[in-house]
C-alpha cells in the first residue's frame, strides 16, 4: 500500500508547533547523524541538500558542526518553513533555499556535495528510485547520509491496531546502495520510550504527525479494546507501557567512475537493545 503523501503534509503542518518538544528520539536520531557525519565524512559543503527537514532538528547540528556555503532544505510541510528560519537566523546564515514539495516527485539542483536525511525516508514509496535521483544529483564522491526506521518501529501499534508502515531492514537499504555508494557506517538500534497509559502513546504518535500512515477512528469501544490490549502486551512494572523505536543510520559515498568496481569495507555497528532502553 502507498503512502497517502498528503495526509502525511496535513498532518506534520498540524502538528509543527508541538513535534519540538514530542519528537525526543528524533531529536537524538538528527545529533547522532550529524556527529556520525563529521566523524566519518567532511564539515565543509559547498552545497547541501538536506531531505525533510522539518522543524530542524538536523538543520541546526549540520550548521553547528559544518561550514556550509549553500543550504537547500526541502519538506513535504510548508509550515515549517518558519521554524527553519528562526534556526538560520540564530546562526545569522542566510544562503539557504527551502524547496517544498515531495522529494520524491521534486526537482533539485545538481552538483551537490551532499545530500542528508534524518527520520524521512520511512515515508517514501519507492526509495530506491530516489537513491537512483540522489546519485545523478551528487558530485563525484558525493556524501548520502541519512536516518531512517527498521521493523520493530512502533511494532506495539502495529500488534494492537493492525497499521504501519512497511520499513526495509538494514541489509536491504546496504544492498540498494552498494552497487553504486561505499558505505562508510551502517548501525541500527532499538530503543524504548516510556509512558503513563496507551493513550498516551497515541497523544505522543498524534503530536509528532507520524500518525500519517492511516486515517484511524477511535470509538469509544475501540479505545477500551485498544488500551486492554496494549497494556496486556506491553506494560512495564509499576503499570507504566513502552513504544519501541528502531533508528537505522546509514552514510555512503557515491563511487567514482574509477572506483566503482572496488570494494569497500563497510562498518556496522549493532547496540544492545538493554543499553537503549530508557525508563
């Protein structure tokens, strides 16, 4: 089933002034990708593409850690465009460009140095179109770096309420990209989030906009059933229930023309779930 793309932009615009303060994990998803890219990559861009910037979570690390000349932003949500704006004005950066639309469907300037993403490919239909895209936009060893979900995220609502998203494993999004990227760090983790009650967990989903894969009605009887069953299934002692996160985060450099046949050693790092687990 396809992603409903506008039902995902009415949403994340509704909710752009509560995502700052409910969006935790993607908050620490976007400083762990920008660190992991100063680590393993480049600080300096003449240009930069970043997929899905939302309220700038990403934005703001890349423009703390990076030099960057020329800034092109893109998301779904024209709403956030304000929220971007108040991060580049604290940085006093004014060459920057927000481009709105789909990226799946939107044209974007060639000869990039890198393009970024943190927690947004999730919601593409045919990611691996886009990595086609975002190899003919990249400069000769040009950086795609980004962050997305694996199949244990939100796996809790996926066994209560039958809805999700399909989510590509690790090894998936490492074999799409190989034939044509060196992968220079590959990880994912699981990490559980802590809440009083299930509807909290939902309150939490609806806040943030992720709730954009199914338009869910919730009857006074489907609730009970819902909170029964989420509290049979996943409750922590003292009565408190969890929601799981499964972060992947992948940086590769595009081959060159005369290395694309070379191989390239790819370093995986895989966190024990019981040192990521937060109560």
């Amino acid at each position: 089933m396809k992603t409903d793309k506008k039902t995902i932009q009415n949403r994340f615009n509704n909710s752009v002034k509560t995502y700052n303060y409910q969006a935790v994990v993607q908050k620490q998803i976007a400083s762990k990708l920008a660190n992991l890219i100063s680590i393993n990559a480049i600080t300096d861009f003449n240009q930069l593409l970043e997929i899905g910037c939302g309220t700038g979570f990403l934005t703001k690390q890349m423009l703390n850690n990076s030099y960057v000349k020329e800034y092109f932003l893109n998301d779904l949500a024209d709403s956030v465009l304000k929220e971007v704006q108040h991060i580049t004005n604290n940085f006093n950066f004014t060459n920057f460009n927000f481009i709105s639309g789909d990226a799946e469907k939107t044209t974007f300037p060639k000869n990039i140095d890198a393009i970024i993403s943190s927690s947004s490919f999730q919601w593409f239909n045919d990611l691996e179109a886009f990595i086609l895209q975002a190899q003919n936009l990249l400069n000769d060893n040009g950086l795609l770096a980004f962050s997305t979900f694996g199949a244990d995220n939100f796996k809790e609502i996926k066994t209560t309420l039958n809805v999700g998203l399909h989510y590509k494993t690790l090894q998936e999004l490492i074999n799409t990209l190989k034939p044509n990227f060196n992968i220079l760090h590959a990880e994912e983790w699981r990490q559980k989030e802590k809440f009083k009650n299930p509807n909290e967990v939902l309150r939490h989903i609806k806040l943030t906009g992720v709730n954009g894969f199914k338009k869910t009605f919730f009857g006074k009887e489907k609730l009970f059933e819902f909170n029964k069953k989420y509290r049979q299934l996943f409750s922590n002692n003292g009565g408190s229930v969890y929601l799981t996160y499964h972060p992947i985060i992948i940086i590769a450099k595009k081959k060159s023309e005369k290395t694309c046949k070379l191989n390239t050693p790819i370093k995986t790092a895989k966190i024990n779930e019981s040192n990521r687990i937060f109560y």
